[in-house]
C-alpha cells in the first residue's frame, strides 16, 4: 500500500498535474484575496479575517480535486493496469486507500501555503494579532475535511468510467450536489418538513459550523462518514469486476 500512495504521489508531480493544481490553487485565491477588486479584497474589507478565502477554496476544490482524481481509476481501466495491480498483495481497500491518501496529501500541500495569508493578516491588524484565530483555524480543519470529501467522491467517479473526462464531470458534479445542491433543494416548498434533514446532509452546513471555531465532533464525524461512504462504494465497484 505505502508503494502504491508513494507511486501516486509521484506520478502527481511528475506529470506536472501536482505542481499546475498547487499553483492553480494558490494563484485563484492569491488573485480574489489580494490582487482583484472586490468583497474578497482582504486590504479593501478593513477586517482582519481570512473570510474571502474560505468561500472561495471550495468552489475551487470543487474542479480541481475531480481533475486530480479523474485518472487514478478510469486511465488504469482504459490501459489495462488495473487487473495488474490486482495481481499485487493489494486488497481492493489498500488500493482504494493508497490513492486517497495521495489525493489528500496534495490537498493538505495545498493549505499549507495559505498559512502565510493567516500570518500577514495576524501582523496588519490592528492591534497585530487581531484575528480570529479559533475561527480560521476552524476554517483550515473544515476546508482540509471538505477536501477529502472532494477526493473521495472524484475516486468514486473515476471508478465508474474509463474516461477520465466523463470521470471529472461526474466528480465535479457529486462536489457541486453535496457542497450546494442539497443546500438549495431543502428550501424548495415540497420539501418544507425535511429542510432540516436534507442541509444536515449537505457539506455546507457542516463546513459553516467548523468555520465558528468549534470543532464539533458530529462535523468531523459527518465528513469522515461521507468520505469512508464514497470510498466503500469504489470498493465496491472494484469488486463488481468479479460478477
């Protein structure tokens, strides 16, 4: 398994696809936070928070995590390499497990440039240190969880086509529904009475409640949930190959 995460990791950057998702990253939010007019101006907004940056990164991780994923499965499935990694020690959870962890290490190399944001903004408040530290580090725990959510449903997606193309929209699609879609249905009139049910099982709601600066244990065990969720199912259609 460590085999297997160390030669996704690999292959990450050397196809470039880990250094273009890292600067793609850091140049959207860079670009919205501290170059583009705006309400995410982080110099215009006069409030030391790092607010624009956790809106921002989860409609960015919404495509790039898909595009990271979108090959880990449908390209071993177009070229035949899958079966030969079955013919390794590998149980279909240690495949499954190695390209996740892959996919969110990239994730947390990702936020880790961002903690410069939060020492800028720490230094030019007024008085310095200004900042709402338990928020954003609450908003740091909760972008990292949404991520991994992102990854586990973009391997998912990979796993239900051999084109990595209809694997991204798929993915990108799955990130959209849970992130925002399921926010919006619950305030359609049908669906009055289950309002409360259908956010609960949104992203949303629960990356909004770590972003408080308190770190519930029914959010991370809400985003560990969803994530081991869409893990089990590409399990599963792994498994299917068998049938």
């Amino acid at each position: 398994m460590r085999a297997l995460f160390l030669k996704e990791l690999r292959g990450f950057f050397n196809t470039l696809t880990g250094v273009i998702v890292l600067c793609v990253f850091l140049l959207l939010n860079s670009a919205f936070l501290w170059i583009f007019k705006g309400g995410f101006n982080l110099l215009d907004s006069g409030w030391a928070n790092l607010d624009g940056l956790f809106i921002i990164s989860p409609w960015v991780f919404m495509f790039l995590l898909p595009a990271i994923t979108m090959r880990m499965f449908a390209e071993e499935k177009r070229y035949g390499t899958l079966e030969l990694l079955f013919t390794k020690p590998l149980s279909e959870w240690h495949i499954v497990l190695a390209k996740f962890f892959a996919a969110i290490t990239l994730v947390l190399l990702s936020l880790l440039p961002t903690l410069l944001y939060f020492y800028s903004i720490y230094q030019l408040g007024t008085p310095v240190g200004s900042i709402d530290s338990g928020g954003t580090w609450g908003s740091f725990i909760g972008l990292f969880f949404l991520g991994s959510a992102y990854a586990a449903m973009g391997l998912f997606a990979s796993s239900l086509s051999d084109n990595p193309i209809i694997a991204f929209l798929l993915g990108a699609f799955l990130c959209f529904f849970f992130f925002f879609g399921l926010s919006e249905l619950s305030t359609l009139p049908f669906l009055s009475s289950l309002q409360s049910a259908t956010r609960s099982i949104g992203i949303n709601e629960h990356y909004i409640s770590l972003s408080r600066g308190v770190v519930d244990s029914r959010d991370v065990l809400y985003f560990l949930s969803l994530s081991l969720v869409f893990l089990a199912a590409t399990r599963v259609k792994l498994l299917s190959r068998n049938w």
